[in-house]
C-alpha cells in the first residue's frame, strides 16, 4: 500500500492513519494525506526498500 503526502506530492509506503515506511506519523496532519495506488517516489530507507 502506498500513501501520498499531498503537500510534497510525494508517494511513501504505509496507509493513512498510522506510519510511513521512513517513519512519518500519518495522523499528526492527516489532512495531508491520502491512500494512493501510485509508484513510490521516497528514497529513504523504509520506503524505498
């Protein structure tokens, strides 16, 4: 599942209303994100791999 965060527009691994794979909290501002079916677009470790 990929989670979009819509303010960078960047694409992370995890959902809504929990984590990120690189560690964001998707709850903190949850208006910023939104359940995507898009690529990953996050380098980081987590994401990316």
């Amino acid at each position: 599942m990929a989670v979009k965060h819509t303010p960078t527009s960047e694409i992370h691994s995890g959902t809504k209303g929990g984590h990120t794979g690189c560690g964001f909290d998707t709850k903190l501002h949850p208006d910023h994100w939104v359940n995507s079916s898009q690529k990953i677009t996050c380098g980081k470790n987590g994401c990316k791999n």
